[in-house]
C-alpha cells in the first residue's frame, strides 16, 4: 500500500482565487493512498519545504505530490527538498494546478474539480513511480567546431587556450569565413583582414587544434561528451604535406575564368587554386567540376609544374571519424538572393531591381570586394560593367529584411551600419562621388556605432533618403532609382552610376538539413534555435551542442565572437568534469519478452538501441534481442511505443504509470 | 508439378541440404489439406500441391517444434512468400537459412478467396526453386475495391456493422496464432501489468483487440488472409487490413511482402509526410 | 455403490425411469416456440448469419434455423458466458465494497440443439457439481429446459458413435425430438421439467406404439459408423504420456485454441480483474489449454512449453483424466474441432493413430480391456 | 455470448450534475505541455474540460492510450506535440506523425466519430493556439455531447 502525501500551494493569491485549496486538500486526502493532504501560502518557501520534509518523516511516506506551478518551474526544487528527507527524487511529483488550472480558467468550481482531477492523476502516477538514479557517462574533452568564420575561430582558440583538443572544420579551402572577404570594419574603420589573419594563422599553428578545410561534417551521432562525427574530408587533389604553396600551379592552369565565389562573382580564379591571397592553409585545391584533367583528362600542366610532385589527381574523398565530447554550431551566414532564384516559396526576390540584369546592380558584399585591396579592382571602385569609376552611388538598406512581402520579417540588424561604412569608404576614395543611401530607419545601437553614421552623414556628405526605392531602371549607362522619400513624402529619383543592395542575412542554404543531420532545432527562418532567447542564448536545445555567430541571427563581428567565447566557456564548464550526470529517464528492454523485431531500433532518433547476442554458457547463440545504451538513451520513448509486445519501458514514465493516469481520469 | 515438387524435396532430404520440407499433405475433411513436415526422403510421397493449400505454411519457421528439426525448405504460394519477406525483414529469419520451393498459383478455394483475384503475385516474388508455369502478375488490380466500397457507408452504417461483428468475437484469438507474422511470444493482449486489452469477451474488450490486432499489422500484412479463414465467427478481418494496406500505400507509398531491404513504414518516416489531419 | 456411480446418479436423480413418448407436428415447433416465448422463457435457439450459424436469443420463431449439421458455436455459453462478471467491486479509501450477481438464472429454454450438444451438459456437470458447486452454471442448468432435435445427417467430422452417443441419444434432453416421417416428431420426454413443459404448451399427442425412432435415424448411423475403437484409447493414454507419436501428430497445431472454443465440453476459464480507478468486476473469462499463457506460472517457468505438451493435455484431459476423475469421456463427438481447426490437425485421425499403435503396442496376450 | 450481468452498475449518476465534456490531453513535455504554460503565463483564459497527460514526447504514445482514454469515459481525446523539425528529441514527433495517420484511418473506417480525437502541434510559443483549440474542442464535444457509442459498448453486450 502506497503511502502518499499530497501539498498543494496557493501560490500566494495564484492559485488560491481560482481553486478552493481547502476543498482540493480535502478532497485529495480521501484519495486511496493518500496519508496527509496540507494546503500552504507558498509551498516553494522554506517553510513550505520544511512542511513536506517533516511530513515525509512523519508520514513515512514513499511518494509526493506537490500542487502547485508548472513541473518546469519547481519540479527541481522539490526533488531536491524530498531529497532532503531521504527520499529518491524520482518520487516526487508535481500537479501542474497554477499555469494549467488557476490562471487560465475563471470557474471556481469547475476549476477546483480539474485540480482535483490533475492531483489524483499524479497521485496514481507517484503510487507507480520507482526510485531512480542517475546515470554517469565520462566525458570526451575534445571539441568539434563547425566552421571556421571569425566565430568558429574565436570559439576554437579560446577551448584550445583552456587546455583541450579541438577539431575544426570548414568547408572552404580556407579558413575566415566571411569576414576574410571584409575590406574594413565598423565603426573604427580597420582593415577586416589585418584583424583576422592573426587569428586565422593562429587557429592553423595551435597544436591543440586539428585543422580540416575543404571538409564537411557528415554525420553526428550520441549525446552530450560523448558525440560520434564523422567529417568529409574533400579530395584536394594536392598533398598538402608536401605542397609549399609555391603558387606555380595556379599561375600556369590555363583555366582562368571561372568566377571566383570569395570575390562574389566579381574576379576570377583558376581550377586549381587558393581562394584568396592569406589564404589559411595556402594549399591549393582542385576544383574538379572545372579542371580539364577531370572533365577531359587532358592538361595536367599543374602536376607537371609541380616541383615537388604534390598533386595527386587520384585523391579520394576520405570520411575521418572522431568522438569529441561537445560541439559548436558556428556555420555562419549567406546573403538574401535578390534575383528571380530563390531558394524558397516565400522569399520573392527583387525583380524590380533587376539585380540579375544589371551588372551595375550589386549587393553590399560584392561592394567589400570592390573595396578590398585583395579584390578584383585592388581596391578601386570601378564599377563590373565597364571598369568606369562611379561618380554616384545608391546604396539601398533592408533589401529583403524587414519586408514581410518578400518573406522576411526580421531586421538584419548589420546593414545600417555597414550602407554607412560603404558610403564613407565610396567617399573616401572617390572624393568627387556622391553616396546615397535609402533606408527605413537607421538602426545604430552600439558602442559606437551612432557616432560612425553620424560622421557618414556630416563628415563625409552622405546622403540619407527616408524610403523605399520601387523599381530601378536602364537609362543610357546610368541607372535610375526610383523612390518615395517620406520625409518629403515625395518622390524620388536618383541617376546613380552603381547600386548596392544591402540584402537581408539568411541562414546557410542547408542550415535546416544541417540541423537535421546533427540533430538541433530551426526556428521557421531557419537561424538555429537557442535553448532559451534570453538565459541560454548560446546553448541548444540538445546537450553538448553550442552555437556561435550569425547560424543562430544576423550579428555583427563583435557580437558573433563574443558569442564564440560564450560558446567555448560552455564547452570548457563541461570538460571541468570528468564524468556527466544524466537523467535516468531512459528505456529499457525486457529481454524475456523482446522477439528481436528490431523496431526499436530503427525508430531510435539517437541510435541508441542496439542488436544484442544471447548465448548460453556454451557460447551458443540462443537468441538475439535489442538492448538500449543508457548513455545515449535520451528518453523520449520513440521505442516504447514502437515495441510490438510492450517490452520496451521508459523510466519515469511506463506503461503502468500512464494507465494509471488514464485510468483516474475515468472515475465518476 | 507435385513431382518435381516431390523430386526437389527428396533431393534436399538425402543430400542433407535441408533437415525438413514444410509441405502440404490431404487431409483427413473433403476439400482439406493439412501442413506436413518431411524429415525423411522415403516420405516425400505425402507431399501435395491443390486448390486447397490454404495455410500460409511461413507460420511455421519461429514455432520451435518445427525450428528444432532443422534448416527447413517450404512450399510457397506468392502470398506465402510475401510473409517469409516480411519476417525477414523484421529479422525473424536469415533468407539464406531456408529454402524457398515457390508454387505458381491461379488462386486457391472454391470458390476463390477474396486475396485471390487481387493477387499479383501468383508468381511468387522470391524463390531457391520454381515450381509450375510462370504467370505474368496481373496489371491494374484494384487492391481495396472492397475498402472503398466500404468506405461508401456514412460513419454511422460503419461503427453500426463493426460494433456487430466485434461483439460476436470470442477472443480465441485464433486470428493471431495463424497469423505468420503474429510472432511475438508474449503478446500485448496477453499482457496484464498495465492490463493493455481488455481480457473479457464483451464488445467493448473485443474492440480494443480487434484494432490493435489490425493495428499491429499496418504496414506489414500481407493479406495471406489467414486470420479471416480461422475465425470462428466470421468476423471479416481481411477488410480491415485491407483498409490499413491501402492507407500505407496512399500514404507512404508502401506495400509489404515486396522488398526486405526497405525499413517497415511504421519504423520511418519523411519530413513531407502527410499531416492533413493534424492541427 | 461406487463414488463414481453415486456422482451419476446425483445427476440423473430428476431423470424419469422411463421416457414418456409423445409426437409433434412439425409445423407446430413453431408454435411450440412462440409458447415457450409467452410463458416467459428466455429462448436460445440456431439462428443463421451470413454463412454462420449460432445458438442466439430469439424474440420469434421465424428467427430459427434448424438444417445442418451442428451450429458454429455449442449452446454451453447460455450456462458458461464467454464473459461472465462473478462480482464488482467498489473501491473507496481504506473499504471496498462488493457487490453480488443477481438474476442470472432466468427460465430458459434451449431449442435445436443436436443430441451431441446436450450430452454434453450432464458430462460437464459432473465438473460443476464436484467440490466446488458453480452456482452459475448449476442454477442455470436447473432453470433451462433442453429441447433437442436427432441428427438424420452427419458429414465426415461427426464421432458421435465412437464415444458412445448416437445420433438420437437422449443424453442431457429434457425432451427429444426425432422426425420419425415427413409429419411427425416423436417426442421423448425424458424428465419432469420437459413433462411439465409439454403439459403447458398442450401441443403433443400421444404417440402411437408404430413409431420406429431407430429406423428413423438406421441411415445417418449407417454412414457414422465407428471412426475408432474408443475402448483402445484410455489404456494407450495410461501408458504412453511420453511418446513420438504426440510430436509426430501435432507439429502443425499453432495453439489457436479455436477447438476449445467451439467444443461442447471444453470448460476452461481464467478469473481476471477488470478495474477501473475506483473500482471493478472479478470476470470469468473463457480460457484454452492450446494458449501458451494458460500454465505460465508467476516465476515465468511453464510447465507446458510446447505445442506438442498442450495438445498432448487437450487429448489426455478429454480420453483420460476426465475419465479418472469423473467417469465419463469429456467429448461427445460432435467434431466441431475436427470441422473449424484451420490446419487440420484433426481429432479422428489423431485418435485413429493410437488405436493403431494401441493394437501394434499392446502384447498380444494382454487380457481384453472389456 | 457473454453473460447478462456485465451492465455497470452501482456507480452514482452523474445526472444530478450538468454533463461536462471529460476530454483527456496527451501532450509532450517539450512543447505542447510547455505552450499550455506559456497560455497559463500570459492568462489566457479557457474552458476548463481537458485533463493534460504529460509525456516526455508524442513519439511515446501508444494508440491504445488513445482507446484506454475512450474506454474510461472520455468525450474526446487529443493528442498534441512539437511542430515538424522541432522535435525536442528531433524525430519523435515525425514516428508518431505516421502512426497516428495510419491508427486514424483505421478508426474512421470503423466509423468512430472523428470529431472525438484531435491531433495537433501546438509549439512552446504557441499558447495562444493552445487555449483557442481547447475552446473549440470543448464547444464540439459539447454540441456532440457525451460518447454514448463507445461508453455503451460495455452495456451493449448484455444479451
């Protein structure tokens, strides 16, 4: 015979104006099992806690039943008073009669009858509840980090400075990310790769840290210090033990105009090649979809320039499998595609601007390249149609964000500041231009950051106009923008030489795939999801699995490495202990009853679930059954429900705790 | 064709290739055959081929007075040899531990069974040897016509005529013993602690049953029709695993007994999955 | 006076010495029914289904169907519920109340039932009546009124004769109705109640000293015949628990248990809770021998592990251990399990086979069982 | 044939108070239980009919919980879970997705009334939805008014 107590919170007025605590605390005192049935002002107090505490003691009692606010508010609390008392945790429960019952309902009887119900439900469950007790695995303290942006970067050396191993991997052939691509960087105006590079020769030179470019991560299995990846490592087709990064090859490929994606289209590359000059490693690759030797077996001019015989054109693909403890999400970001592809139903695009028929029509990173002393013009603003230095330039905010009509509703929260610092440097070098920004509203909060628009604006003559531009159009070789200044609430028209689109930040094109692959959430705009928006910003949902930059929303540099370091102390607040403490809610095969059908173990979403061999002492194989790996169980009960014969069971929430639950609900 | 059948069947036995061929022999009831298992080639005589062999025979593989005799080699209808695709999917047996003797089959009973004019695989889809003429599958048979006919009665007609036929079943459960993939050995309606089906034999009990037996088998009948053939009270079962055939394929484009490398669709599932019913 | 001839007359003490004889019109049964409906009887009777047919409550004769041979299900399920609620049950906090069955045993009326059928409700009394009186069943029995009707066909299923019935046996009627000719039954009114009954409805007459009930049913005999020698058959089970034959002759059993469920006599149940939050009933559930949970004991250890040891007990139970411990052969040949077993595994044969190895078996100087 | 005992009887009627629909929820503990708090938090006010049974997630509910709900007297019964692709455990909601189209199409062939079993996603975000569809399940169950077809099947097999 169960014996149980019942304690039911007023919360104050919370509960107590809507449910009849006293009639609740009657009426659950008569409940079979039930030995002591208390109401109390706050029940979280110490007062309250002590309450259930003497009560356990005195009662001997082998469960609890807290009434009060939701489980995901107190249930800790709690499990930690009975605890006190001796008592397992697992054995206290709790009646969700505040955010489920007394908030949202008005009749006081009708409310008072469901919280009666919700107790006798959880007394029921707590008859049937078992002591439970948590489960240790050990933990892996090495570090996966995806991509290898400036957040990616930033996390990797600072868990590389705290003592552990970290694997890092990007996709490119370098790493940088983004910001590599930068010419300067608000609001102070310093050189983005003279920043970066350091930081990037670093990451390459730390002992600590396993560098894999050119690389995708394949597979993630397990849980939190404990995960199992698999990383792609794309062939290269050169050796880069032996390569020196003598540029011979690259010099003397004959494939010289393929567009070059660092510079967004605006230069050029070879097949065989390094994306940019600082490039880290400076290995070159293959591009195999473009190299004569792969598409006509012809040429091989690099391997035969090459002094020191690195390049191999057989190279495979190879997958390198490692197990690292945690892992941090930082695959940055693309830009709002503005022409008439989009990747999805939603985002409409800009055809009014003729961005795919215009050459002079471009978006703001193809301008950091127009910008960039490493880009296509060495740093001259010529514009891509005819190399003439534009006298005026309409620079165009919220293309793309903030424009639900388009698709997205989100503000991209970095391009007021960066229209402001490509007009300023547009200024700085040609100082007979004339900048135009249209913008809805000027968004600079930051240290700084009102200071920086404010010198565009008086300092450096920038043009500011309060609107939307409607449609641009040809005429002659200049451009017409045509817009609504509503501040003037007039039309405008604006004959500019160059536009540059200030498009929205979007997710990676795979971030939902990708998220899928590693098993984290996406929010509908697909940024990967903080566990909570505001007390666990870096964390996700799933354990052991961080995020840095702008994969999580649109950020600027300074915000994504502080992101980054938030990340890297998370990982290393988990690598200061050698083993995990897991919650034992997890399944259970009854190895009498499993016939081995195996559902189990394909509906597993953490391939927890494994064949397992039954021999007798003879070594004979009786039978085969399926045994869950505790350590990776995460207890969602996938299998339980998939077992034909009912011989799976989930910890903390079996079969017989459920019909209990059901079966209270069916009395009269 | 029943000697070849014989033929093979003496030929495994003295070569010691198979320990038993799971066959069928006459029975003792006019229009009757019953299943046999022939240990010794001097026996194979018994071994007949007709109208009657109705059993699905692969019931037989995980029942252990039969696995005991050792590696066995089966007499199968195309139906039959759906269900051995099943189970070896669901890795109740390794395919290369039997011995598949497929039987064509124009349909069996007299008048045919309901699976009968339904059935594309009079060729059976898998075999180590064939035995009688090859018949081309028949194309573009209705698989549910008799579902959708069904499905024409209101809601009310519907509850009405199934409340009548599960109040009349007597939970013998014979529907789950013939059942070749009715393998597991403790089954949930034999479970008690929680009680899963109501034990009792009153309509409401038998309801629970009768869903869940159904249930237990979308995605994987075959529509052998066994179950229909051993009920006692003529409770139309095959009419409800028809309607969960036709839900699976509509659904999730799947048809059991077909392929043993595809994952059963209840253990899957696509990000695109139909929800239409889901708020 | 043996124990065992004392059981039997316990049972048979509101048998009348003699049958009283009586005949009925045909086209009276009709009216014979619809008497029994306004006196108040609950009626059970044949009715037909779609391919099936079973003993159901009617509410009119027209209702009835009385060709074939015998119906899908046995009429014991109006004594032996396939569900029968023993007692509820209501929790409250430290008190459970029971609640007792009332009114279970109403007058009744059992109308077709093949002579196969009735035998068996006297061999199943000597169960319900032993140690333990079942006031179910016993009360039951004591408030139906069994009127049966002789087979004049039989097909190859039918034993009746092998285990000492026959197609006219009076065994377990209250009154017996046999076609004698194309326009009369003789009525053989075998106890007080079917006197009483024939009393009440004033539909017979007196049956002249012509009516030959045995030339009647000379033919359907004839085909019967005798399937096996029943008197081989104990004395092999008395030695031979332990034997390859039982392997050989039940591989292809899958344990459905439909054997149990269609037959006369077959009269296992298991006692389950059906409980709810704040209460319940005890029910009294149809069980099988031929289900591999049926001797699984609370350790997990079953004593019959295998197909072949639970229908070893089906055939041992029925031509044995019946017989030990009650004195009468628990079958009555009505071959229902040979007619439904979905794989054929067939009683007659089994029986045949022992018979065989009986006479191989036995050395031939053994004395003569008889 | 089953025994003519098997009414229920000796449970107080209900019938001195007004029918009120008994609706029994089946949600997981990552979003739906989590939006049915935020509709607390935010005091979104709703009919008080639905009693929640929390489950660590929809891939753990068994359809016969679904008829156990029904067999202990509920009006109706809702199931309701993470949106695709939120799944706290990532794929738990997409098993049970499939289940519960296939168990449903096997109920509406039997001409259970459809009306009666509700499935949805409702997000921790979500307790807006969460309080406007139990407010509509609660005014449908209460047009349809009790399950008499289900609830009668145990009388029903007196004979």
């Amino acid at each position: 015979m169960s014996r149980i107590g019942v304690f039911i919170c007023h919360c104050g007025e919370n509960i107590a104006r809507t449910v009849d605590c006293a009639r609740l605390a009657e009426e659950s005192g008569k409940l079979p099992g039930v030995m002591v049935s208390v109401d109390y002002k706050y029940m979280c107090s110490d007062p309250g806690q002590n309450m259930i505490k003497r009560a356990i003691a005195e009662h001997k009692l082998d469960g609890v039943v807290v009434a009060a606010c939701s489980p995901h508010m107190h249930e800790p609390t709690f499990r930690a008073a009975v605890v006190q008392s001796g008592m397992n945790p697992y054995l206290c429960e709790m009646a969700n009669i505040r955010e489920h019952c007394s908030w949202v309902h008005t009749d006081r009887e009708l409310a008072t009858e469901k919280a009666i119900d919700l107790v006798r439900v959880m007394v029921e469950k707590v008859k049937r509840n078992q002591e439970l007790f948590p489960i240790r695995v050990p933990i892996t303290k090495r570090a996966l980090v995806i991509g290898g942006g400036i957040a990616g970067i930033q996390a990797a050396l600072d868990i590389a400075a705290g003592g552990h191993e970290v694997i890092l991997v990007e996709r490119q052939p370098s790493v940088g990310g983004n910001m590599a691509r930068l010419s300067e960087t608000f609001p102070t105006l310093d050189c983005s790769q003279c920043i970066l590079t350091p930081r990037m020769v670093e990451v390459a030179r730390d002992p600590r840290i396993t560098l894999y470019t050119y690389a995708e991560v394949e597979e993630v299995e397990g849980f939190v210090g404990n995960f199992k990846v698999k990383i792609r490592q794309k062939a290269k087709s050169v050796n880069a033990d032996i390569c020196n990064g003598c540029g011979d090859c690259w010099n003397k490929c004959p494939m010289k105009k393929i567009p070059s994606e660092f510079d967004a289209g605006l230069g050029y590359r070879t097949a065989i090649y390094v994306p940019f000059p600082q490039a880290v490693p400076n290995t070159p690759v293959i591009d195999r979809e473009h190299c004569l030797k792969f598409l006509k077996d012809k040429c091989g001019v690099c391997a035969k320039v090459c002094t020191r015989g690195a390049i191999d054109y057989e190279m495979q693909d190879e997958i390198i499998e490692a197990e690292v403890g945690a892992i941090v999400v930082a695959t940055g970001y693309d830009l709002y595609g503005i022409g008439k592809e989009q990747p999805n139903e939603r985002w409409k695009g800009y055809g009014e601007y003729n961005y795919d028929t215009y050459k002079d029509v471009i978006n703001g990173i193809q301008f950091e390249r127009l910008l960039s002393a490493s880009g296509p013009t060495q740093g001259e603003v010529r514009r891509p149609s005819d190399g003439k230095v534009p006298k005026s330039v309409a620079f165009i905010a919220c293309v793309g964000s903030r424009d639900p009509e388009k698709g997205i509703e989100y503000c991209s929260k970095i391009c007021c500041m960066y229209v402001a610092k490509h007009a300023m440097l547009y200024k700085h070098k040609v100082h007979d231009g004339q900048p135009y920004i249209f913008y809805m509203d000027i968004r600079a909060g930051g240290k700084n950051y009102e200071e920086f628009v404010r010198r565009a604006v008086e300092e450096d003559g920038v043009l500011y106009i309060r609107g939307r531009v409607s449609k641009i159009y040809k005429d002659g070789d200049q451009l017409v923008v045509v817009g609504a200044d509503t501040l003037s609430d007039s039309q405008v028209q604006i004959r500019a030489d160059l536009v540059v689109l200030a498009t929205a930040m979007v997710p990676h094109k795979n971030a939902y795939e990708f998220a899928q692959k590693i098993g984290i959430a996406c929010g509908s705009e697909g940024f990967y999801s903080e566990a909570h928006p505001k007390l666990r910003p870096v964390e996700t949902m799933t354990a052991g699995i961080y995020l840095a930059g702008a994969c999580q929303a649109p950020k600027d540099i300074p915000d994504a490495v502080a992101q980054a370091s938030a990340a890297a102390s998370k990982v290393q607040l988990l690598f200061s202990s050698d083993e995990l403490e897991r919650e034992p809610i997890v399944a259970k095969v009854n190895e009498v009853t499993c016939v081995h059908c195996r559902n189990c173990i394909r509906v597993c979403p953490y391939s927890a679930i494994d064949d397992k061999e039954i021999r007798d002492r003879h070594g004979n194989l009786i039978r085969m059954v399926a045994e869950v790996n505790e350590g990776m169980c995460m207890g969602c009960g996938t299998c339980v429900a998939a077992c034909p014969s009912k011989s799976v069971q989930l910890a903390g929430f079996n079969d017989e705790q459920v019909f209990a639950e059901i079966l209270a609900l069916g009395h009269e | 064709m029943i000697e070849q059948i014989r033929e093979k069947a003496k030929e495994l036995l003295t070569s010691g290739e198979v320990k038993v061929v799971i066959g069928y022999e006459n029975g003792g009831m006019p229009e009757t055959t019953r299943p046999v298992f022939i240990t010794s080639p001097d026996e194979v005589e018994r071994l007949i081929w007709n109208k009657h062999c109705y059993a699905n025979l692969a019931n037989f593989f995980v029942r252990k007075e039969v696995a005991s005799l050792g590696k066995p080699a089966i007499i199968a209808k195309g139906c039959d040899v759906k269900a051995i695709t099943v189970l070896v999917q669901e890795s109740q047996i390794k395919r290369e531990e039997i011995v598949i003797l497929g039987v064509t089959c124009e349909g069996v009973g007299e008048p045919l069974l309901s699976k009968c004019p339904i059935c594309d695989v009079n060729t059976p889809r898998d075999y180590n040897f064939l035995f009688g003429k090859e018949i081309a599958p028949k194309n573009g048979i209705n698989k549910s016509a008799d579902v959708e006919e069904f499905e024409r009665k209101s809601p009310e007609e519907r509850w009405e005529f199934w409340e009548e036929q599960f109040s009349r079943c007597i939970k013998c459960y014979a529907c789950r013993q013939v059942c070749p993939l009715c393998y597991c050995e403790v089954c949930i309606a034999d479970k008690n602690q929680p009680q899963w089906i109501e034990t009792s034999s009153h309509t409401r009990g038998n309801v629970h049953w009768n869903l869940i037996r159904a249930w237990h088998l979308s995605g994987r009948c075959i529509d052998c029709g066994e179950c229909e053939r051993a009920c006692p009270v003529g409770i139309p079962l095959s009419l409800l695993n028809r309607r969960l055939a036709k839900s699976v394929k509509e659904r999730f484009g799947y048809e059991p007994g077909y392929d043993q490398e595809k994952a059963p669709p209840f253990t899957d599932f696509k990000q695109e999955d139909s929800q239409e019913f889901i708020r | 006076m043996s124990d065992e001839e004392a059981k039997v007359t316990v049972q048979e003490a509101e048998k009348k010495s003699q049958p009283v004889l009586k005949t009925l019109r045909p086209e009276n049964l009709s009216v014979l029914i619809q008497k029994g409906l306004d006196l108040g009887y609950k009626v059970f009777a044949p009715v037909k289904d779609g391919e099936l047919v079973t003993f159901e409550q009617i509410s009119g004769p027209g209702e009835v169907f009385l060709e074939g041979i015998t119906t899908r299900m046995s009429p014991k399920s109006v004594f032996f519920p396939r569900t029968e609620k023993v007692f509820s049950y209501r929790i409250a906090k430290e008190d459970i109340a029971l609640g007792d069955q009332k009114d279970f045993a109403p007058p009744t009326i059992i109308l077709g039932c093949r002579p196969c059928d009735a035998a068996s409700l006297p061999i199943m009394d000597r169960l319900f009546r032993w140690d333990y009186q079942d006031r179910f069943w016993n009360e039951r029995r004591e408030a139906t009124l069994i009127v049966s009707i002789s087979c004049l066909e039989c097909d190859e299923a039918c034993f009746c004769t092998s285990v000492g019935l026959a197609p006219d046996s009076t065994e377990g009627s209250d009154i017996l109705l046999t076609l004698v000719s194309r326009d009369q039954y003789l009525a053989e009114i075998m106890t007080d109640k079917g006197a009483d009954f024939v009393e009440k409805t004033g539909l017979f007459d007196q049956a002249g000293a012509d009516l030959d009930k045995a030339a009647a049913t000379k033919a359907v005999r004839g085909k019967l015949g005798q399937r096996f020698d029943l008197d081989k058959i104990k004395p092999w089970l008395d030695e031979n628990y332990e034997h390859d034959f039982w392997k050989e002759v039940t591989r292809m059993c899958i344990g459905c248990g439909i054997c149990t469920y269609v037959c006369p006599t077959c009269h296992c149940f298991d006692l389950v809770d059906e409980a709810h939050y704040d209460g319940g009933a005890k029910n009294k559930n149809w069980d099988a021998c031929q289900f591999a949970q049926f001797t699984v004991h609370a350790s997990g250890h079953n004593p019959r592990p295998d197909q072949v040891s639970r229908h070893r007990q089906r055939i041992m139970h029925k031509y044995k251990y019946y017989p030990d411990n009650l004195g009468a052969t628990l079958c009555t040949g009505c071959g229902r399990c040979v007619r439904h077993c979905p794989m054929e595994v067939n009683l007659i044969r089994i029986l045949n086979g022992i018979c065989e190895l009986s006479a191989g078996e036995l050395p031939a100087e053994a004395p003569e069982s008889k | 044939m089953v025994s003519d005992e098997m009414e229920t009887e000796g449970k107080p009627a209900l019938s001195e108070k007004e029918w009120q629909p008994k609706i029994i929820a089946f949600v997981c503990n990552w979003c739906t239980y989590a939006g049915a708090d935020l509709a607390g938090t935010s005091r979104i006010v709703y009919e008080p009919h639905v009693r929640v049974i929390k489950l660590p997630c929809t891939g753990r509910i068994d359809v016969s919980f679904i008829i156990k709900a029904f067999e202990q007297g509920a009006d109706g019964v809702m199931v309701s879970g993470c949106h695709p692709g939120d799944c706290h455990y990532t794929a738990g909601n997409y098993h049970a997705r499939r289940r519960f189209a296939g168990f449903r199409d096997l109920l509406e062939f039997c001409g259970f009334d459809m009306r009666r079993v509700i499935f949805s996603w409702v997000s921790a975000a979500e307790g807006k939805k969460w309080a406007d569809l139990v407010n509509e399940v609660v005014g449908k169950i209460r047009e349809l008014g009790p399950f008499k077809e289900y609830q009668n099947l145990l009388a029903q097999s007196a004979l």
